[in-house]
C-alpha cells in the first residue's frame, strides 16, 4: 500500500496503520521491517535531532545478520564505524584479560558512531516509505478504536491515527508508562561518562578497556572521529555518596586505578559530562492489545553485557511482526514476543550473575553485594 505524502505545507497524512515513538535502533528497525516486508503505512516520531555525545556501544559481529535482514549491506556499514578487534578487563584480579573478535570466527566488532548509525537506519526508513517525523514533540496519545497521538512539529500542531503503536522510546518507555504496564527493575545503576577530544595511542586503539574498583566499573572506549569515552558505572547511591558527578572527585576516582589511571593522565579536558541511567528491567509485555514495546523501553541491560543494540534491532523486527499481524486481524504473536523477551531476560539475569561473581575482592561492599543479590532485591518501577 502506498504511503501518503506529506502535503504542501510539509504536514504528514494523520492515517497510518503503525504510529512508532522513537526512533533508536528498535524504532528504525520496527520501520524497516513493516516497509520493507509489511508494506503497512508508517509514521515514526522522535522528539529530538540525535545527541553527538553518545555512550559508545561496542557491538559484537552477531549484529550483522539482523542488519542484513533490514537490507543493509555490511561492506558499506564497516567502513562508518571504528573496528573493535578485542576486549581487555581488569575483572576478578587486576591483571588485564584479553578477549579477542577473531576468535568468534566472525570477525571483528565496532565501536558504534551511534549519530551516523541512527541516522543511516532512520535514512533507510525513510527510503522505504516510512514517514519519519524529526524532531517533533508527542503532546498526548489517546487509545480508542484507534490511536490518537497529537504532536507539535516547527510550530505546527499534527494530528495521527493508527491502528497499532510500538514503543520504542527508550528508557523513557512513553506508552509502557502510559499504560500502566507491569514492569521488573532489578537494580540503581548508573553511568558518569566522559567524552574527550582525542584518540588513543595506536597499541590502544581498537579495544575497549573495563577495571573494576570497590565501588563499581571503569570503562574506556575509543569512538570514531579521534574521540575517547571513559565512563564510571555504579549504583545511585554510590555516585552521591562519592560526589561522582563533580568531574574533580570522578577524576581522582580515576587516577586511583591500575590501568584505566594511565589512559586518563594522557587525555585532555573532557568536552562533555554526562550521566546515564543503566539499570536493568524489563516490562510484561501484553499479550493481546494494540500495542507494544521494544529496544530499551521493552528491557533493558547492564552495558557490560554488551546486549543493547542488538536486543534494540531484533525486538525492533520482532515487535513490527506481532503490530503486522494485530493489523491483518491475526492473534497471537503478540503472546510469544512477550513469552521470549521475558525468557531472554531471565537468560540475561542468570549470566549477569555469574559475571558479577567473579569480582570476589570485595565481598562486603555494597555494589558487588548488590550485584550478586540483583534478583532478590528486585523493585517494581515507580508509576
Ligand atoms: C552508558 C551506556 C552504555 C551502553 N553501552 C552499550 C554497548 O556497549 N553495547 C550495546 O549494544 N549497547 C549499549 N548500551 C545500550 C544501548 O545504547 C541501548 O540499548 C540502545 O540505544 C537502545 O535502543 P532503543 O532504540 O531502544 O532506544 P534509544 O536509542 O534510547 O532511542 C529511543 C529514542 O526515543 C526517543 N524518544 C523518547 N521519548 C520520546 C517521545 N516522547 N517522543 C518521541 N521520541 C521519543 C529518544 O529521543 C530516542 O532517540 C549502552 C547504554 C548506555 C546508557
């Protein structure tokens, strides 16, 4: 079916058959797939141009297969990103182990441009007929027989309908919230992140380098552009109780490590300072209803598990199926979608586990306690 041009005045048509909020990786994907296999008419609305200060995600080459699925070639992909050919942690000892791509037999990983990978997908979306609304704001979503959303975009109000919404807000999770959707959070965690203006020395270069402390995680990665991104991961209450987000305290935490210390004396002022929630959870997802989640407003995970983008594309894919079949009248996906994303996590909690145990040099402080109890203390979110 064809999808309805915007008119004049560059105001979209308000009928689609799929409205999907966000456009991340999940949303982008979700686009793609009902374009390109679905052929359903798509509006996608992210509230925002992307934020050049991104957190640097390291993907393992299991992400190429979902690209291929969404048409993208990897030849041409490859050469936008930084090739990540190994990992090296400072985890359980503080001698540093390293794990390399090559022995995956698929290939090296990438240190993520993450603007110019959204942009591409979103690109990719657009071609494909997808109506891609950015930036602009989402006022209000009401159900009904159909959905409404009322939007703001450069000062014009727009008005949509749709049969199916996916969300794909990210953390914010706008419809899961809405909706009162039941949802798991297993910890507090949080990220301080500094962006510097410079590479790394070439032995460096293409591996990412994590060092555990009593109170949490280093982590250092080089991002594309001759940038540099190190980060301290650990809970809330940690962050406060250590000033953490005075850029000083942060770096003095810094210069107190074995491995990340001399990396940090090299680096220049940091352009950026940024934190980031990343605590784990995922929603229960309804069964039958017309509408569902993915990527991170869907579940979520610790970054040193390295899940989220790839988690973002294939429930991204996934959900456009369960929204594909809702609009053909066909129950039922919506129930296994939710079934795998929740089996998915409980994989993921097991793991987690067992990673966060090899830490044991410090049993008695309260981050490594709490990671090793992360279930037990489960939490439902707020609201
Ligand atoms: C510090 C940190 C480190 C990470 N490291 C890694 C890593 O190394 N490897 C990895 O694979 N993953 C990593 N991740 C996870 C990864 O970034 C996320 O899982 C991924 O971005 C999720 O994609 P998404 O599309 O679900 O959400 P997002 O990328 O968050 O996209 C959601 C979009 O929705 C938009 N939006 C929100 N609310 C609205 C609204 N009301 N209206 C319209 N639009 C809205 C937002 O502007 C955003 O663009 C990391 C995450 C963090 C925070």
């Amino acid at each position: 079916m064809a999808v309805p041009a915007a008119d004049a005045g560059g105001v979209a048509a308000a009928d689609y058959d799929v409205v999907i909020i966000g456009g991340g990786p999940a949303g982008a994907a979700a686009a793609i797939t009902l374009r390109r296999y679905g052929g359903l008419r798509v509006a996608l609305v992210e509230r925002r141009p992307f934020d050049p200060y991104r957190p640097g995600e390291t993907v393992s080459p299991a992400l190429f297969p979902l690209l291929e699925y969404l048409g993208i070639a990897r030849e041409g992909f490859e050469r936008q990103h930084l090739r990540s050919y190994a990992h090296a942690a400072a985890w359980g000892s503080a001698d540093l182990v390293v794990r390399d791509f090559l022995f995956t037999g698929q290939g090296s990983g990438l240190h993520l441009d993450r603007m110019a990978f959204d942009a591409m997908l979103l690109d990719e979306a657009a071609r494909l007929g997808a109506v891609v609304l950015q930036p602009a704001e989402l006022l209000r979503i009401t159900p009904g027989p159909r959905w409404r959303l009322a939007l703001r975009q450069r000062g014009c109000a727009l008005s949509l309908s749709a049969a199916y919404v996916i969300d794909c807000s990210g953390r914010s999770s706008v419809l899961v919230r809405q909706q009162g959707c039941p949802v798991l959070q297993t910890d507090r965690m949080v990220g301080v992140y500094a962006y510097y203006p410079a590479g790394m020395a070439r032995e460096r270069l293409q591996q990412t380098l994590v060092e555990t402390t009593e109170q949490g995680w280093f982590y250092l990665a080089p991002l594309p552009q001759q940038r540099t991104a190190v980060a301290f991961m650990t809970d809330a209450e940690t962050l406060r109780g250590l000033d953490l987000l005075d850029p000083a305290c942060w770096r003095r935490h810094g210069l107190a490590t074995e491995h990340i210390a001399g990396l940090l004396r090299d680096l220049p002022e940091p352009q950026a300072f940024r934190q980031y929630p990343i605590h784990s959870r995922v929603a229960r997802l309804p069964a039958q209803a017309a509408w569902t989640a993915a990527g991170d407003a869907a579940a979520c995970f610790d970054p040193i598990s390295s899940l989220g983008i790839g988690h973002a594309l294939s429930s991204g894919i996934h959900a456009a199926r369960v929204a594909h079949a809702h609009v053909g009248q066909l129950e039922g996906l919506g129930e296994s979608y939710r079934e795998s994303l929740l089996a998915h996590f409980k994989t993921y909690v097991q793991t987690r586990r067992g990673f966060y145990s090899s830490e044991r040099r410090w049993p008695q402080a309260g981050f490594w306690r709490r990671r090793v109890n992360a279930v037990d203390e489960a939490v439902k979110e707020p609201g």
